[in-house]
C-alpha cells in the first residue's frame, strides 16, 4: 500500500498529458489500476520501480482510450 501511494504522483503526470482524451477521475482510476498491476508483477531483480511501472500505468490507459474510441 505504502508504494502504491508514493507513486501516486507518478500516475498524475502521465495522465495529464491525456486528459482531453476523458475524464480525469477516469483516468486517474485506470492508472492507479495499471500501478496495482505493476506491483503485483514487480521483482526487484528488474528494472527501477517506477520505469517498470511507468508501462504498466502507460498501457492501461492506453487500453482504457482505445476502448473508448470505440
């Protein structure tokens, strides 16, 4: 949980590049889903954390615009 929340801020800036894109609050919950899924899967053996989530975050919202698109 303590992870989650400090990156946190890191959700923020990537979906502020998309918010024309939806809703704010939408994107927001689908980033933070994309951060959950990225600390489930993270070993510490891989890359820095936040690289490593960055895809993780990054691809959800992705997934989440093109879904909307229609």
């Amino acid at each position: 949980m303590d992870t989650i929340l400090q990156y946190e801020n890191l959700v923020r800036s990537i979906i502020s590049k998309y918010t024309y894109y939806g809703d704010y609050e939408d994107l927001y919950q689908v980033g933070m889903m994309g951060l959950v899924k990225a600390c489930k899967n993270y070993k510490e053996s891989t890359a820095k954390f936040s690289t490593y989530a960055y895809t993780y975050i990054y691809g959800e919202i992705y997934t989440y615009i093109n879904n909307q698109r229609g």
